[in-house]
C-alpha cells in the first residue's frame, strides 16, 4: 500500500490554500458590490454577472484570442507537407536510379550488391532528410503552440477562477507539462525505436520502398 509522501501532502496543502484564497476573493467582491449597491436582488444581480464573467467568458475568450493572435498549422497541413516532401524525394530518387551506372564488372553477384549498396545509400539519405523536415516542422508547430498556450493563459489570468486552476494543476502535476513530458518520452521512444529497426532489418520504420523492375 502505497503512502502519500510529503511532498504531495505539502502540495495538497497549497491547493487547498489556493481554494480559500478564490474563495476569499470573492467573498471580497461580494462584501464590495454589496456596499455599493441599495437592493439585494441588484447586489445579486451583479454579482452573478460578475461570475458568469470570470467563470466563463473570460477562460474562453482568452482561448479564441490567443487562437487569433498566434496561428497554428493544423494537423492536416503538417500530414500534407510532410507527403508532399516525400514525394518529392522519390521522384529525385528515381532520377537517380535512372542516371545509374554501375561498374562493367561480369560478376553479377558484384554487380548487385554494389547496386544493393547504391539503392541502401539512397534510402539511407532520405531517410536523413525525410527526419529533419519532419522535425524542423513539429518544432515549428510545436513552439508555436506553445506561445499560443502562454498567451492563452496569460489572458485567462484575469479571471480568478482561472488563475486557482491554472495553480492547482500545476501543483497537482497534471498541467501541461506533463504532455511536455509525455511528448519528449514518445519522441525518444520513436527514435529507439527507428534504430532497432534499422540496426535488425536494415530498413528504418516507416520508409518507403522503390521497385525496381
């Protein structure tokens, strides 16, 4: 059985003490309208436009804000670039392979496995290239998104509901850094991965194949 640490008592603590805190807030807010109004219903109904306000409104308003100001490539586009990139590689390829000339050696055998060795150096080039496009474009989308995010929750800040969240997740460690973590796991999985395969088959995971006929 497994105990709760300090640390996580400590951490459960401020969220706790960050719920008291919005908590006082808005009683403040309360106790201020309340003073300045004459009528409880119009005490009410200020304040009940004041939450819908920092409870709703502002959380999304800051999302399509941010989703104006910093643009991000969607998922298609980056598909279609990336397979617009490969195509091209292969029609390089091929030109390639059309421009090819072996050595006039009569040992067939020599003579393919120097072909072999040809077709593996082209392969092994776009393979290079197909990863570093790849990269260079989730790199580019991903510090977009993230600047996106910041700017996202920089606005929704104003509301202090939004700021308890923003808090209490970050103290609950399950913000967004944990996709952060999530993310650079996988990518270093997926790079594992790529070099068992290649290192087992000698074809990296995902490449294309030409036929030659």
């Amino acid at each position: 059985e497994e105990k709760i640490s300090g640390g996580e008592w400590l951490r459960l603590g401020l969220v706790i003490l960050s719920g008291l805190l919005l908590f006082g807030a808005f009683l403040a807010m309360s106790i201020m309208v309340s003073v300045f109004t004459k009528r409880s219903s119009s005490s009410f109904l200020v304040l009940l436009v004041i939450w819908i306000f920092v409870i709703l409104i502002i959380p999304r308003t800051a999302v399509v804000l941010a989703a104006r100001a910093v643009e991000v490539p969607s998922l298609d586009e980056l598909s279609a670039k990336k397979s617009s990139f490969a195509r091209q590689l292969i029609m390089e390829d091929r030109e390639k392979v059309d421009g090819y000339r072996g050595s006039e050696s009569r040992d067939m055998e020599a003579m393919m496995r120097e072909f072999q060795e040809f077709m593996n150096g082209i392969q092994e080039e776009r393979r290079k290239k197909t990863d570093e496009f790849n990269a260079r474009l989730n790199e580019e989308r991903r510090n977009r998104q993230i600047v996106q995010e910041k700017t996202a929750f920089g606005l929704a800040r104003i509301s202090p509901s939004a700021t308890f969240t923003l808090a209490a997740a970050s103290l609950a460690r399950t913000s967004l850094d944990q996709k952060e973590r999530f993310l650079g796991e996988a990518g270093r999985y997926r790079e594992t991965y790529g070099r068992f395969m290649l290192d087992k088959t000698g074809i990296a995971s995902g490449l294309r194949v030409i036929r030659i006929s």
